[in-house]
C-alpha cells in the first residue's frame, strides 16, 4: 500500500508542478501579451484621437483658406466695402459654417472688421476683447513664412481653436498685406461628433477642469510624455493625451475610455488553455498510474507478500517467485540468493553461539570465584581498617596526652628557672615549638584516623543515621560558631552568615551535616589568605535547599575540579602554596558520601586567584524518606 500511496503521491505533485507552471505560463506571458496588446491598441487610438482634434484645426485652415484667397475679400481689405460684410458675412454664416469670431485687419494691423457670436447667434464682443488681448500680449507664432498661423487657445469660455492667412488674390497677390483670421470653439456637440467618427468615448478637460485625486495623470504628460496608458478596472481601460496651444503650453487633455476585450479574451484563453492542460494531465497521470500498477505496484506487492511468507528459521532455504524479465524478477533472485546465505549463515550462528555459551559459562564461572574472593579481601580491609583504627587511636591518646603533660610541665616547672640562664633561653622557644609540632602532627594524625573510620562505616553501611527534624538557620549559625576560632587567628578574613528569615525544617541527622559545613568552612579558612569566607542556605526550587560555602581565597584549577571528591585526593595548587599538612584527602569525599546519603548533589564552582564556591543540596521531601529506606 506504501508503494501505491507513494506512486499517487509523485504523479498527483508532477501533475499539480505541471499544472502550477502552466498556470504561471498563461498568468504571466499569455496574459502579459494580451495586455500589452492592448496597450498599444489604445495607444493608437490615442493618437487617432489626437490626429482628429489636430485635423480640426486644419480642416479650419483649410476653409480660411478658400476665403482668404478670394477676390472679394481681397477687395474688401483694399476698400472695405461694407456690401461684402452684408453679403458675404451675415449670421447665417457664422451658423452654418460653425464659425464663433471672424476678424479682418487691415495692412497696418488694424482691425477692419471684427464680429463673435455665441452658440444661440448672439453677439459675443467679449471673445473679440479676450482674443485680442491674448494676441496682443504675447503675439501669433507663424507657422509658413508667409504669415500663416493656426493652433488652439483655451480661453474662459473653452477651448478655441483658430487660424489665420494672409489675404490674397485668387492669383496669389499679397500686395493687400491684410490677415483673416477665423475661429470657433470646441463644443461638446464636436467632442460628440469625433467620438462617433472614431467610435471611441472621449473627454476632452482643460487643465483647470481636472481635480487633483483623479485618474488623471497630469504629471507624466506635462513631463513630456505623449500617449500614457493607464489601466482603470478590471473591465475598463483608459488612454491620455496632452493637445498644447499655440505657445506650445498645456492645454487640453483628451481622454479615451475603452472596454478591456483584449485583456478578456486573453483571460479567457487563458483559462481555457490550463483547463485543456489539466484534462490531459489527469488522463496522463490515469494511464500512468494504471502502467505502474500492472508493470511495477502488483508486482512488488506480490513479492513483499511471498517474502513475508518466508519462515526464517528453517534451516533449509526458501524461495519466491516472480514471473518476468526484468528488474524486478532480478530482484526476486537475488532475494532468493539472500534466503540462501541467511540459511547458512544461521546455521554458523547456532554453532558460534552454542560455543559462545560454554565460553560465557566458563568465564562466569571464574569472575564468580573471583568476585567471591575480591568480596572476601574487601571485608579483611574493612575488618583491617576498623580494628587498626581503633588500635591505633588508643596508643596515640595516650602519646597525645603526655604531649601536652610534657608541654604544660615544661612550662611550669623549667621554663621559669631557665629564663635566667642566658645560654639556655635561646632553647626554650626551640622546644616549645618542637612540642608545638608534635601536638598538631598528633592531631593530625588523629582526624585520619577519625576520617578513616568514617568512610569506612560509611561505605559498608554500618553508620548509625540518628535522623530528626532539624532547625537550618540553627545548624548554619552553629557550624559558623564552631569554626569561628579558626577566623579569629587571622583578621584579614571576614566570616559572613547569610539565611534567610523563615527557612523550612530537614528530617536529617544533624551531627552530619554539621560535619559537612565544618569540613567545607575548614578548607575554605585554610585556603584564604585575605578577604571573606560566606556561608549561606536558600531555597532551590524542586523542594530543596541549597548550602553554599564560598570563599575568595587561591581558586582551584578545572583538572583538579573534577576528581576534588575522590579519596585521598588533594588540590595540587593548594598543597604547593600551604604545604603538606594542612588535609588528609578524606574530607571532601566524607562530604560527598553524606549528602549523597540524602539523595543530593554536591559541587564546586571555582576559578584560580579568584576563590571557589562549594554547594551541595538537600531535598526536603526525600530526605526523610531516604534516610527511613537505609
């Protein structure tokens, strides 16, 4: 079933890899190309647009033209005859031919004949006075050499467009040297009539009639460029373009509304396009999965079940088959060869392990003798080490008491008497330090032997736990009170005691932990030649409490950190700088059995020159129950 999952698996993620591509082919090339086609298609009707407003102003030039060049009105600049006014230019005219303003100057630039009319007929002196003051300040560009101009003008009534010629005969005399000029405005009646010519919406805006916020991009055209295309919605597209005046100023915008059919179609082909690609995917990825299942999935299923059938442990091989020339068969034998190996090689495993188990039988028979002995020579050495201990511990009582019987009489008796011979005084303090010697080597030797009762009791389990409920602040302030003589010989060390107010009780015994803050607070005072020794207790979270030693004395380097609790073992920097008799290497290993004894942990934390910081902790909870247990 593994294999079926996993072939619908990888043909159902080609199909969606295939499909995603194809998908992303008709998104962003197909449509990309049908948008771009569509682009240009309104940029050329764009420009169709602009040609058409262009062609207006010369379709006016064109008609100035044939009366420009008419006798009569060549006449009429030479004798301005008033008939040519009344029979040439009366209202009519100007309604039938669109005409807004005709003027006439003479060839001194005087105006001979100058009328506007509005759109309903009415006379319109206003777009004279405007007209002529706008020409009159800045001037009619020429466009031929001859005097002809024509262009647009946005005026306060609207966009005007207008041309002007000078007067000739029909034989082209100029000697007349008057102009014509003609003009009409661009109504919403033209704007309408262009638009059903071209067949395209269009709005033609002079700049004071776009607001700012509209779609109107009015900073790209008056940057220069010609046609902008700028797409509205998803149905709709828009095309823009800027018609200057005559002074070449901006104008007018014209705007071209059109339907977006390109970019339709090319949606439409798109979709059609990926829904073709998946039918023909899914009846690929149907054919394909159907081969596999006959050539490959059957196949391999088969042979799992026939592998499956196969019972491993006979000794005589088995064999499956597979029918067919391929890889597959191939796989078949060669799992038929395997079967053939395992076989034989079962049969060399039975006999290395019936051969192995005489050997593991022997050998357990020997460490048995072995451990019974080693347990034999560990109850001699703990038999040994007690019995000698205590041996030992009553001759040196003896050899401590006379000591000090010794010292004190030598004192009493001698001392006095021999002050006053000169000769003998330098003695004196010789002896005394001599006795002084052997009392702290006797002591010495009498904290080992103590030491190594302890540990002995300890790991042979004979220690005599006399466990109760313990007050902590109490036992802390107690074995800082008990060591403070130590500190007293030396005021450069400072003893600190830190416990917080309300502390919780420890079911423990109490003489040794107290044993345990004595040993540590004793090394830390050897240790430390200036600064503070801190004792302290808090809370360690996980119901126990933590006891901390610390000091700032020499520091203990990392090799030595980790071996500290071993047996015997002593600090190589603190037996180089304070000698050989301050410690008997049992100490801290005491330490680590008692705490261990209550299920904690105890640690140090140390760098050298910067002092150490001892820790151990005991759980509150278990406490009373492991020491209950052993």
């Amino acid at each position: 079933m593994r294999l079926k999952r996993i072939a619908l698996s990888s043909i159902f993620i080609l199909a969606l890899l295939i499909m995603g591509t194809e998908y992303v082919v008709s998104n962003y090339i197909v449509r990309n190309g049908f948008d771009a086609l569509e682009r240009q298609q309104v940029a050329s009707d764009v420009r169709r647009v602009r040609n058409e407003f262009l062609s207006e102003i010369e379709d006016l030039d064109t008609f100035l033209w044939d009366w420009a060049s008419w006798d009569d009105t060549y006449n009429f600049v030479k004798n301005e005859n008033v008939e040519y006014i009344k029979s040439n230019l009366p209202l009519t005219t100007f309604l039938e031919q669109n005409l807004n303003m005709v003027i006439v100057l003479g060839s001194d630039g005087r105006s001979i004949y100058a009328r506007a009319v509005d759109e309903d007929g009415r006379d319109d002196e206003s777009l004279i006075n405007e007209f002529q003051a706008v020409i009159a300040k800045d001037g009619l560009p020429q466009i031929t050499p001859d005097g002809k101009a024509a262009g647009l003008l946005v005026l306060s009534d609207g966009p005007l467009i207008f041309a002007k010629r000078p007067v000739l005969t029909s034989g082209g005399d100029k000697s007349s040297g008057g102009s014509l000029i003609m003009a009409r405005f661009l109504l919403d009646d033209d704007i309408d009539s262009i638009s059903k010519r071209l067949e395209l919406p269009i709005v033609a805006q002079t700049l004071n009639q776009i607001h700012r916020g509209t779609a109107v991009p009015l900073e790209q055209l008056l940057a220069g460029k010609k046609d902008v295309i700028s797409v509205k919605d998803q149905d709709t597209i828009n095309g823009f373009t800027l018609l200057r005046d005559v002074y070449d100023q901006p104008a007018l915008v014209l705007t071209v509304t059109e339907p977006r059919k390109v970019s339709h179609h090319g949606r439409v082909v798109a979709i059609y396009n990926t829904l073709f690609i998946a039918a023909i995917l899914i009846v690929f990825s149907l054919l394909m999965y159907l081969l596999l299942q006959r050539k490959v999935l059957s196949r391999m299923i088969h042979l799992s079940k026939e592998v499956q059938r196969v019972d491993m442990s006979r000794e005589t091989p088995m064999h499956v088959t597979i029918s067919g020339d391929d890889e597959i068969s191939q796989l078949a034998q060669n799992v038929n060869a395997m079967f053939v190996q395992i076989a034989e090689d079962q049969k060399a495993l039975r006999r290395a392990h019936d051969s192995l188990e005489r050997k593991v039988a022997e050998r357990t028979a020997e460490l048995e003798e072995a451990n019974q002995e080693l347990l034999c020579l560990d109850k001699a050495k703990s038999h040994f080490l007690s019995s000698t201990s205590h041996e030992l511990r009553t001759p040196l009582t003896s050899i401590f008491g006379f000591i000090k019987l010794l010292e004190r009489s030598f004192k009493k008796r001698f001392q006095p008497h021999l002050n006053d011979v000169e000769e003998a005084t330098k003695y004196i303090g010789t002896h005394l330090e001599n006795f002084k010697i052997v009392r702290k080597e006797t002591e010495r030797l009498g904290r080992l032997i103590s030491d190594l009762l302890d540990l002995n009791k300890i790991e042979a389990n004979r220690v005599d736990w006399r466990d109760s409920d313990v007050d902590v602040k109490q036992l802390v302030n107690s074995a800082a009170k008990s060591i403070v003589g130590q500190f007293n010989d030396n005021p450069d060390i400072e003893l600190i005691v830190d416990t917080p107010m309300s502390l919780p009780s420890l079911h423990v015994d109490e003489d040794r932990i107290h044993q345990v803050l004595i040993n540590l607070l004793n090394n830390a005072a050897k240790f430390t030649e200036k600064g503070s020794v801190t004792i302290s207790v808090q809370d360690a979270g996980e119901n126990a409490l933590e006891f901390s030693v610390t000091d700032t004395g020499t520091g203990i380097s990392e090799n030595d950190q980790k071996q500290i609790f071993e047996i015997f073992y002593q600090a190589q920097n603190g037996s180089e700088q304070y000698g050989p008799q301050f410690g008997t290497g049992l100490g801290l290993a005491i330490c680590k059995e008692i705490v261990e004894h209550y299920n904690g942990r105890i640690w140090v934390e140390s760098e050298v020159g910067k002092g150490s910081a001892f820790r151990f902790t005991i759980p509150i909870q278990t406490a009373a129950a492991s020491s209950e247990q052993k």
